[in-house]
C-alpha cells in the first residue's frame, strides 16, 4: 500500500536511505529523527505552541512573581493593607484586596505556584505508578495481574473525593505533600489499565520475545523494552493529569478539604470569593480566569503532543 | 499507449476498450509537499481480459486502483483519465460516482477482516451490496445473498449469512467479499492484493474463485499483486510498476521469458522457485527511492547493475521494445535479451558458499530433539467478558530432530500449530508431556542457570523486521543486547557489535542508526547479527524473509545461505512460502493440525511427496513462469483447516482430503477410525502419516534436487 | 449472557463491600466526633459524652472492629445507623438519593447523548468552522473545574433574570418551598430548578464525551470497511451513517463507565453550590460535621451507583459489538 495514511509510517517506509546489501551512506536522502519529525509536527500546531507559551508564562509568573510583586509593591500573600479593606483592582493592589485587606494579586500567584506544584508533582507520581504498575501487570500475566488490576478496579470504587477530603482535613498548613500523594493515589488507576493493554501487546512483539529469548531479565524487559516504548503514551498522559491534578486541588480547597488558610490556592480563593461574587467579583474572577487559563494550556498542549507523538491514534481526548 | 497494442485472443479484434485508464497520476500531502504516488500510469481492457499489475510496496499500485473507484481521501490529488465505455469517471460527484461503483465496477480489497464492518452481519452485508443498486425488496435482497455466498463457496450459506464477520476465517471473508463484488455483474473486477493475507491452499481456492467469477460475469478483471507468481497464473497481460511508473507492459508470456527492463529482470531472480531449487538468487541491491525525493533521471539507477550516465539525467519512458506489442521503460531496452547484456547476466550470479562437505547425517550429533512434543492451550471467548471455554491442543505429539550443520524446514498452513512449537521450544521450558532435548541436554532436568547457559545455543529471527528490533534502542545497543544479558563488558560489546555488523554484510557505521533509519533489508539482517551475538549452534528462523519484498528477500536469503555453510549453523526455518524453504532446507517436516504428516529429506519429500496434504500443499503453489503454471492442475482443498477443539476422528486430515473423498467406503472406515502413525516411505527416513500414501509427483519435471545437480549449481 | 452478568456483578459488589469497610475504617480513623461534643458550651461530664458516642456507633473508645460489625449488621438489614446529632440516617437517605438521582440521571443521559452528537459532527466535519468551535468550546469545559462553572451559570443566570425581569433560572435549592401551582406548575417550578445544575454537571461530560466521539470517529473515517462500503455503491455519506456511526460509539461503553465517578464527584460540587439537599452536600456536611455513619453511608451509595454504570456499560458493550458477546 502506498498510502501514507500515518505520516510516521510514511517516515518509516520512505525517508530510508539506499538500503539492502553493502552499500554506504545515502548520497542524498535526508533521514528525518523521530524527535525532529514530532518538534516539527508540533510547531505547525498554532493552538499548542500557543498553549506551551502561555503555560511557560504562567510558571514564570508563579516562580518569580510573588518576589517581583513584593519588590514593586510591598505586598505578600499574608500582609493586611489596613487602609484598603475590600478595594477593587488599583496600581497599589493589581487585582483588589479583600475583607481583611489582602493583596488579592499576591494570594493569586501564591494560589498558582501551589497549584502548578501539585499538578506536576501529582502528574509525575500518578504516571510514574501507572507506568510500572500497568507494565508490570500485563507483562507477567497470572496472579500478578490479577492482583493488580483488582486493586485499580477498587480504587476506581472506592469514592476518591471522599477518601481525600477526610484524610486532607486532618493536614495542617504544611500538609500540600500530603495532598499532593494522595491525588496522584487515585489518578493513575485508568492509564494503569491503558498501559496495560498496551504491554499486552507489546509483549507479543517481535522485539520483546527476542530480548527474553536472549536472556534479558523481566525488569530489564520492562525498564528497557516496555516503559520507553509507551513514552509518547505516558508524556501525553501525564500532561493530561496535570490538568485534572489542578482541578482536584482546587475542588478539595474549594470545600476547605484541601491546602489551608493563611496558605492560600486558587480553589480557596474561589470558594472565599464567591458568596459575594456579585458585589466584588475581583475577589475571585482573577482566581478562576488564571485556574481555567491554566488547565486550558496544560490541556491544550496535550493534545498538541498526542497529535504530535501518536499521529492516528484513537484514545483519549483530555480527561 | 499501452491501449494500442493488439488486444489478446479473448477480446474480438478492433472493438473500443472496455475500460481504460490514461496518464493516471495520484499525490498525496507529505510532510514537507505532495508526495507523488503515482505517475502517469496507462492501460486498457476489453471484456473478460485479466491485467496484472505487480509491484513492491510503494510502488503506486494500490493508489492507482482506489484512484480508479474515486475512494482516495480528498486530500490527495489525482489527474488524468478513467473511462468505462467511453464515460470518463474522474471528477464526477460521489454520488454519481457511487452507482457505477458496485455495480458496473466491483473491488476485492486486501485483509478482509477490516474490509468487511464487524457490527453488521455478513447476509446483511451482502445484501446491501444487492439493494444499493438493484431496488429489490429486503427480503429479495437477502435472499440473493444468500444465493451468492453458496455460489462463492461458503458451506451451509443461509445460515452462515447470520454471522459476523469476526466469526468467518481470513478465506471465508476474501470469499464474501468476491460475493459482494460480483453481486451485480460488474464490468470490471478490480482485486487489490486479494490474496496476500492467506494460507497458500486458501489463495489456490480465491484465485479459482476469481477465475470463476471473471467467466460468471465477464469482467474485464484487473488483479494488483507483489506476487509474480500469481499473475504468471492468471493475468493475460502484465504491467510492473517501480516508484509510481509502470517500467514494462505485455503480454505476460514473452514478458516473463524475455524481460527487458533490469527491475523485472531482477524481480523474476530473486523469486525462489520450487521447481528450480538449486538456482541461485539474485538479490536487486538497495531500496527503492523516497518518492518525496524522486532523483533526476530513472528512479531504478542506484540499483541498476547495468546503468549508464544518460540513466541519471533522463528518466526513460515506457516505450514499444522492437517488433512486439511490449513496452519497457529502460534506456538500454534494445541491448537486453533473455536477462544477458553484451552476453553477461543483467545481474551477476552471486557467489554462493561452496556445499560444506558433507559428512552422513546419521554420523553429525543432534542439536535438537524432540520427542512427542505437546502443548494445550486454553481458549476463552469474548474480549471484554472474557470466559474460558475449554482447552485446544496445539502441537499434538510431534517428534524431529536436526543434527549439527543442517537446515529443517518446519512447513504449514497458520493455524497448524507451528508458531506454537517453536515458542515452546525457545522458551526452554519444561513441556506438558514430551520430551526436548537441546545440544543432548534434556530441557526439562534444566536448572535455572542451565538453562540461562543454554539460551547461549539456540537463538532467533523473526519474520517482522519492523516489529523485532526495538524502535528506541540504536542498532549498536540492540546487537549488544544479548552480550549485555550476559554481562560481557562495555569494551568487548563494542568490538563484537562491529564484527557482527561486518558478517551480516553492513558497516560499523550502521551502530548509532536508529532501526527507523533502516531499510527492512538491513533490519533483516540487524536481526541476524544479533541472534548471532552470543554464537549460538541452533538459529530458529521464524518466517524470517516473508515479511520483505521479493527485491530484498533474496540478498536475506543468500546471507542466511552463507552463514550456514561459514559458521556451521543448524537452522530451524519455519515458513508458509513453500518456495522459500525449498530453497533453504536440507529437510522438511509438514505439519497439519498439530501433527506432523510428513517428514524426510527435502528433495524426497519436495520431489516424491506421499501425504495428500503435501501435495496439495505442492500443488497449490504458483510457479513464476506463465507456461508452466497455466499446465499444472491444482488439487485444490475444500474449507479451512478443522477447528482446534473439534478435530475429526481419525486422520485429521480427512475432512479435506481428496484422496478419502475418492476412497471405497470400506477404506475410508480405517481413516475415520484408526489416527494414521509417521511411517517410513521408499528411501532413507522419508516418513509420512497416511494410510494410503503413495508417491505422487506434483511439480513439474526436473523439479527434484538431486545431490549431483546441487553441487553443480552451489 | 445473562450469568456472565451475574459474575460480573459478583465481582463488583466484592469491591463495593472492600471500599465501603475501607472507607468506613478511613472515616472513623480521621474523624473526631467526640471532639463535637466536648466543644460544646456547658461542658458536659465526659460519662455522658462516652454514652452517647457509644449509642451512635461512633465511640473511639469502643474497638473499631466491633463498630463497624455493628454498623455494617445494620446496613445488611436496611439500617444505616445515626446522624452524629442522633437523627436517623434512613430517614434523610432516600429523599436525598432520589434528588442527587435525578441531577445524575438526567445530567448523564444529556451529558452523553448531546456529546456524541457533538463529536460525530465535528469529525465528518473536520478542519471547519463548527469543528473549530466545538473544539475550543469542548475545551473551555474540560478545563473548567465543575465548581466554577456552577458559579459562572449563576452568574449568567442573574443577567438573565435581570434582563427577564422575573426569576426564570433558579439557582437556589430544587424547587420553590411551599410552592402550590398543581402539578403543571410544580413540574414547571422543578423544571426552572433543575436546568442550571443540570447543565453545570453535562457540559463537562459533553466536552469529554464529544472529544472521544470526535475521534473514534476520525479512526472510522479512515477505516477499511467504510471504504468497502463505499465501493459497494454507497456514497460518503450514507457509508458513515449506516456502517461507521455504530461503529465508532463502540469505545463509548467503556468511557462511560469511568466518567460516572467524575460525574458523582462533579454532581456533590453542583448540590453544594445549588443548594440541593442531596447526597454530595450530605458529605460535605458531614466531613466537616465529623459524621461517620453518614460519610460511609455515602460511599456505600457512590460506590453501588458506579457498580451500576459498569455493569450498564458492559451491557451496551455487548449491545453495541458482536464480537465481545458470550454465546452462553
């Protein structure tokens, strides 16, 4: 068939040097890396390439804000402006203070830094899991499997929210880690599945038998052979749970189940904000534009990298 | 162009063609540009005229076909033009399209499993093809389907009509899809590959199929294969395409023993031949060119062992070779003759290992034995409700041995068993029941280190290039990879890789190369390089060259060949391409159904089978020489292999066996009761399992290898 | 068929036994009920506190295996024990499921459908304008966390109250307290309440769902079989209608099933923010009112209700695809 229906099969099959016997060096066909052909695929995206800046911004702003901020202005995320109770958006205080006179804008890069801190650890965790526990399960087969899977249909059971929300109400102020692990605990179960699947397949391939029928050992097949073949999965997968990661710290704050005042997150200031969202909605407009601008871009760019990575692909739209 | 040759004996003199095709061009969208696919391709068909047109992939030859029936996806761009009686068809609208698609011209497509839409049920689908165009009642329509799929072959049809398409097997699905093409007597008949995907008994049965239903409807027919044999069978005139052009037209006699283009030279060389199994291959070196990155000049020149400077500047067109209705697009078409040119072959004779010296079988030690072999497996239904149903047994008791320096071919249909086999045997477990033993080790008394020890001595290739070298690792890791398992340090990894490299027939430099950057043919041979990284004695070659185009196949082939003989290798060559493990095996064991049926030295067994599956087996595979295969007669086999779980009594063999259809009922009782033992046949340990075997030669004279003609040809 | 099912359910409803002990142990382990009643202002003597903890099942004194027998032999015969105020749970249980139902329900049912809808027409066309939009619409709501959404559609539904002159959107509860219109105005009235919660929880699902379907679509579009059935004579168009649609909803059934614990999760932020008094806002409440017998309470029904979208999704499965059904 000459149909390049896969631009990467296409590469595969064409962008082939002169081959066969002995002969050298293609004299004039360029062959294409893999990781050029994806950073070239992605640059063509307009929406992902905007969605990577705008998230490249945002860690910025998040990383040296608060510090910038207090240089320009003076103001923290805990310090009372005693003469500026409930001010709307003014050149001393960008986005407005509240009740008790808090800078509004140095709460809302507090509440981003935190929220892109647990996206990124929560993501990393859960994808790791899913990627050693997915592979490990469906490479081994038997009981190991069985096991497995059985413990990811019971956390798919068991209400995550509500497990969450108990134990994080016991956590103190420092207790974001905490959160952190706990999100990442109940995110990974699906992908854990999808991968999975994927090993079941990919231990069939030609390329993992003759690394077992050479001696390779079983963590060797899995580390060398398994897990880097599924990276575009997990790269795609583990962008995509930064978003939900967000998402979740922020519903638990919003319900007060999650990272504690005067520590402060998007999801908190939302929840502070609303009941006079009417009357002052600076209080948490600022908060939920940057939250939504923010999984927008983590989302976004994910589908970016899957059209980029997995060009055909049928799975998973964002989450 | 080609429309003006004189049309062949089936079409009367002077009538308009039926169909034509003129200057055809398909471009696809590339990542950097349009990609051509094809490029000005032309030819004609009266009524019930057969063209075959035969090319590697990439060379255009689908694309040309879907191009025909306006099925491109509308990114691609196609030019030129396409007439049946006169009405040009490209550009008209999809609806107007549609009602001559299916009913004036029909298409067969490839891999019919994804072909047929698995939620709709096969009489449904049929019939819809019935309804589209003729405005029957459902009912009517139904019952038309069901006439069709008992005309196209399918057992029991009404009833079978109720299934899903998972449910039918590759033959049976390639047969519901003939049925749906001629459902309503098309003009032209349009078979894209139609037998790729099968068993060669089963492509034996569609090709009579196609056969039948080009006489049933007329259709002028127009059958696209990489597999010259095929045509040599059944087309009347042939068109080989290379990098989107068509480079030699004709009549497909005088083409097959006169080619005057060097690619179909080269072609027609590279193919193993079971009738001629000493002969030589030659390999066509290289790969064909990135058809984004066309050369100037003729795109087969890097390949060309007989190009010359005005090659690299002009692309040659397709042009009438001297006195004859043929066509080739070489710019030295004049000088060739027969494959010689100036007197010497278009393509040397490579050189082939001298035979090693051949010391009695019976005096050479066992590499492998196995003994009453047998492996079950569980089988379960359903994919996401998935439950176990029972056990089916695989491999059924099989016993062969292959001693130090010798190739078996392991031989059969998929299904029979024979992937299971060796999977057992590399995993160098334990079997249920039998007994394995490896360089005179018993398998089974193994401890965990023995057996670690042991996985040194037997190693593998696989059929897939593509699938067997992990597309992460370069190629210098995947080499080394087996030296690393056992802890072979950095340096010596290094040096070994390079050595391997050299005696597969690639540089050192092809060690930081990614697998994507390689060609299958060099991938092949990657694959051979590191099975033979821990030097082991036995290699087992699963369907190594099956998954490569012919051009690349051969130099595989000649390779394997040649580390035989040097290292000493014994060979373990599983394989369906009958042709092929004729050329490579020493011997041959035929396996049907989980059992072996017949086993013995190849040229006995290849040259005197006596099992009647090994016949059919023999009969049923085409030879590249149109006068040859339009000679032979085929034994052709009823229905598929048996189910697994529910094998016939007796032989297992005869539910399809046309001797026992031709037995007196007070014979045929001793195949339904008594299960047929391997027993020995005329000379040496020829051994088969029938209980009325007798000696019938299938292939055509001077087909048998004698000793004295091997080493006149090695 | 029917006695896979029966496994199948077997299966899960181990599971829903595993997580509601878990999170029954996880509950009376995090939660302080006692730490309710020693705030309380006159102090009371630590005997009496003891006494009545001991009463409700929630004593930490007493040994949690013997608890939990003690609920769990309740739950088993229909009693799921009291409130930390002493109320009886079953009393409030069934009016709350039956409202935190209906916005599931309801909420699931649209999510779904409007999203395959979306999706479909956004693949047959894609790369047009309609495709651009649901696209970047689907996205805006994949990337909106429930809660927000919630008060964005209050604040909408203010603008249009306003500009209506009248309260047409309710956001406040799920119908009007001591309202008597007969039962068209009731209907009405509940109607007018149940459309803002309801969408806060189905735009979510939509966007995810439309994306799928969006592409299990596109896979079909390129698949070999939609061409047979175009070189069968079909066009284009009819080919995707009568052979691919069906097709491409095949990779729903197993979506739906993971996205009903979204669903839940997203449904407890809308009661909340609504006001509807129903399961999610009862666990809320009861977290923070240190409540066991109600927070487990909650996971026995979170848990049962996406034992039943599983089993419900198995079942389309096999509805939708031949090749996954059983011949028993």
């Amino acid at each position: 068939m000459s149909l390049p229906t896969d631009p990467f099969l296409a590469a595969d099959h064409r962008l082939v040097p002169s081959a066969g016997g002995r002969t050298g060096a293609p004299e004039d066909v360029v062959v294409l890396g893999r990781r050029r052909l994806v950073l070239a695929r992605l640059r063509r995206n307009r929406a992902a390439m905007a969605a990577l800046v705008v998230l490249v911004l945002l860690v910025v702003a998040a990383v040296l804000g608060p510090v910038t901020y207090r240089w320009i202005t003076g103001w923290g995320y805990i310090g009372q402006d005693r003469t500026a109770l409930l001010q709307p958006p003014s050149a001393e205080h960008w986005f407005g203070t509240t009740l008790i006179g808090v800078d509004v804008f140095a709460q809302t890069l507090r509440g981003l830094q935190k929220s892109l801190l647990i996206g990124f650890l929560a993501a990393v965790i859960s994808t790791g899991l899913a990627a050693v526990v997915g592979a490990f399960a469906g490479y081994l087969g038997g009981w190991v499997d069985r096991g497995l899977m059985w413990l990811v249909d019971l956390l798919l059971v068991i209400p995550a929210f509500l497990v969450v929300a108990v134990l994080g109400r016991g956590l103190g102020e420092a207790g974001w880690p905490v959160l952190t692990l706990l999100i990442a605990l109940f995110a990974w179960m699906i992908t854990a599945r999808i991968v999975r699947g994927t090993t079941l397949s990919l231990r069939e391939r030609e390329f993992v038998l003759a690394a077992r029928f050479s001696g390779v050992s079983v963590p060797g097949i899995v580390f060398r052979h398994l897990i880097p073949n599924m990276s575009s999965l997990l790269i795609i997968d583990a962008t995509i749970t930064v978003a939900t990661a967000i998402i979740a710290e922020s519903g638990l704050s919003y319900f007060g189940f999650g990272v504690r005042p005067p520590d402060v997150s998007l999801g908190s200031m939302i929840a502070v904000g609303t009941p006079s969202a009417f009357t002052s909605p600076w209080l948490f407009m600022f908060a939920g534009g940057l939250l939504v601008l923010t999984t927008l871009a983590v989302s976004v760019l994910g589908d970016g990298l899957r059209d980029a990575l997995d060009p055909g692909s049928t799975r998973r739209a964002g989450r | 162009m080609i429309r003006q040759e004189p049309t062949t004996s089936r079409a009367p003199e002077g009538t308009a063609p039926l169909f034509e095709v003129r200057d055809l061009t398909v471009a696809f969208v590339g990542e950097s540009g349009p990609v051509p696919a094809v490029r000005g391709l032309s030819y004609a068909l009266s009524r019930g005229e057969v063209l075959g047109i035969v090319g590697e992939s990439g060379s255009g030859k689908s694309a040309s076909a879907l191009a025909v029936m306006g099925l491109l996806p509308s990114s691609a761009t196609v030019s030129g033009s396409v007439r049946l009686r006169g009405e040009e068809l490209l550009g008209l609208s999809d609806r107007r399209l549609a009602r001559i698609r299916g009913s004036r011209i029909a298409m067969v497509f490839q891999d019919p499993l994804s072909a047929l839409t698995p939620v709709h049920r096969i009489g449904d689908q049929v019939a819809e093809a019935v309804r589209i165009h003729q405005g029957v009642s459902a009912a009517a329509a139904h019952d038309r389907a069901v006439e069709l799929l008992d005309a196209v072959g399918i057992p029991n049809a009404a009833q079978r009509a109720r299934a899903y398409p998972h449910e039918f097997s590759g033959g049976m699905r390639q047969r519901v899809m003939i049925a749906m093409a001629i459902a309503n007597d098309p003009d032209v008949l349009i078979a894209d590959e139609p037998t790729t995907a099968l068993d060669v008994t089963v492509q034996a049965q569609v090709l009579a199929l196609l056969e039948t239903a080009r006489r049933m409807t007329g259709a002028a027919t127009v059958v696209i294969t990489h597999d010259l044999a095929v045509v040599a069978g059944i087309a009347d005139r042939i068109v080989v395409m290379y990098a989107g052009k068509a480079v030699e037209s004709g009549p497909v006699v005088p083409v097959y023993a006169d080619p005057r283009m060097p690619y179909t030279i080269g072609l027609l060389g590279s193919v193993p031949r079971l009738d001629r199994p000493g002969r030589p291959l030659t390999p066509i070196e290289g790969a064909p060119p990135d058809l984004a990155r066309l050369p100037q000049g003729c795109p087969f020149v890097s390949r060309c062992p007989v190009n010359v400077p005005v090659c690299r500047t002009i692309e040659p067109a397709l042009e009438p070779v001297a006195r004859s209705d043929r066509r080739a697009a070489c710019h030295r078409r004049g000088e060739i003759a027969f494959g010689r040119i100036g007197g010497a072959p278009v393509f040397p004779l490579p050189e082939i290992a001298s035979a090693r010296e051949e010391s009695p079988r019976d005096g050479r030690p066992a590499v492998l034995e196995v003994r009453q072999l047998v492996k079950r497996h569980p089988i379960t239904t359903g994919v996401v409700l998935r439950r176990r149903i029972g056990t089916i047994t695989a491999v059924d008791g099989i016993s062969f041995d292959i001693r130090e320096g010798e190739a078996l071919g392991l031989v059969g249909e998929s299904g029979c068993g024979k992937t299971t086999t060796v999977m057992q045997l590399l995993e160098l477990a334990a079997p249920e029941e039998g007994r394995v033993s490896m360089l005179g080790r018993d398998i089974a008394s193994l401890s965990r280190d023995g057996r670690k020890h042991l996985r040194r001595e037997v190693q593998v290739v696989f059929q897939d290039p593509f699938a067997s070298l992990d597309p992460r690792l370069p190629v210098g890791d995947i080499i080394a990879e087996p030296l690393r398992a056992f802890g072979v340090s950095l340096d010596r990894r290094h040096g070994r890789v390079r050595d391997l490299l050299d005696l597969v027939g690639l540089s050192a430099e092809h060690a930081n190369r990614y697998p994507a950057d390689l060609s299958g043919g060099q991938r092949q041979r990657i694959g051979i390089a590191r099975a033979l990284a821990l030097e082991p004695r036995l290699l087992v070659l699963d369907e190594p060259v099956s998954a490569l185009d012919v051009s690349i196949q051969a130099g595989v082939l000649n390779l394997l060949e040649h580390l035989k003989v040097h290292l000493g290798l014994a060979y373990l060559f599983v394989g369906h391409d009958l042709s092929v493990v004729r050329h490579v095996a020493d011997r041959v064991a035929v396996m049907y159904a989980g059992r072996l049926v017949e086993v013995g030295d190849a040229d006995e067994v290849f040259g005197h089978p006596t099992h009647p599956y090994t016949q059919a087996l023999l009969s049923a595979v085409p030879i590249p020489e149109p006068g040859t295969e339009r000679q032979r007669t085929r034994i052709l086999l009823d229905g598929d292999l048996p189910d697994p779980a529910d094998l016939p009594s007796g032989c297992r063999f005869r539910s399809r066996c046309p001797l026992f259809a031709r037995l007196p009922p007070e014979r045929r009782r001793r195949c339904s009761d008594v299960d047929p033992p391997l027993e020995p046949r005329s000379t040496g340990d020829h051994q088969s399992a029938c209980h009325w075997a007798r000696d019938n030669p299938i292939l055509p004279a001077g087909a048998g290898r004698s000793r004295t003609g091997r080493s006149d040809t090695d | 068929m029917g006695r896979f099912l029966l496994r199948r359910l077997v299966h899960h409803l181990v599971l829903v036994f595993v997580a509601v002990t878990l999170a029954y142990v996880l509950a009376s382990l995090a939660l302080d009920p006692r730490s309710r009643y020693e705030g309380r202002n006159p102090p009371a003597p630590p005997a009496v506190i003891d006494a009545q903890l001991s009463e409700y099942g929630v004593n930490d004194e007493d040994p949690l295996p013997e608890r939990y027998v003690h609920w769990m032999g309740g739950v088993l015969r229909g009693d799921f024990g009291t409130t930390v105020t002493g109320g009886s749970i079953n009393d409030e249980l069934w009016s709350r499921a039956l409202v935190s139902l209906r916005l599931l329900v309801i909420g699931s049912v649209l999510g779904a459908a409007v999203g395959v809808l979306v999706g479909v027409v956004s693949a047959v066309k894609q790369h047009s304008f309609i495709d651009r939009l649901f696209t970047a619409v689907s996205f805006f709501f994949i990337a909106t966390p429930v809660f927000f959404t919630a008060v964005l559609l209050k604040f909408g539904a203010l603008q249009v109250n306003e500009a209506a002159g009248e309260t047409v959107l309710f956001y406040t509860g799920y119908e009007t307290p001591g309202l008597e219109a007969g039962f068209w105005g009731t209907v009405t009235d509940q109607v007018a309440h149940l459309i803002l919660p309801t969408l806060s929880i189905a735009l979510g699902l939509t966007a995810l769902v439309s994306r799928y379907q969006r592409n299990a679509m596109l896979d079909v579009l390129n698949s070999d079989f939609l061409r047979t059935a175009q070189a069968k004579g079909l066009t284009r168009r009819q080919a995707l209608y009568r052979h691919g649609l069906r097709t491409a909803l095949i990779p729903m059934a197993p979506l739906l099933a993971y996205s009903f614990g979204t669903l839940v999760v997203g449904a407890t932020f809308t009661e909340k923010i609504f006001g509807w008094h129903g399961m999610g806002e009862w666990v809320v409440d009861s977290i923070t009112r240190d409540d066991i017998n109600v927070t487990a309470t909650v996971a026995l029904f979170t848990a049962v209700f996406v034992l039943f979208a599983a089993l419900l999704s198995d079942v389309l499965h096999a509805v939708l695809d031949p090749r996954v059904r059983v011949t028993a």
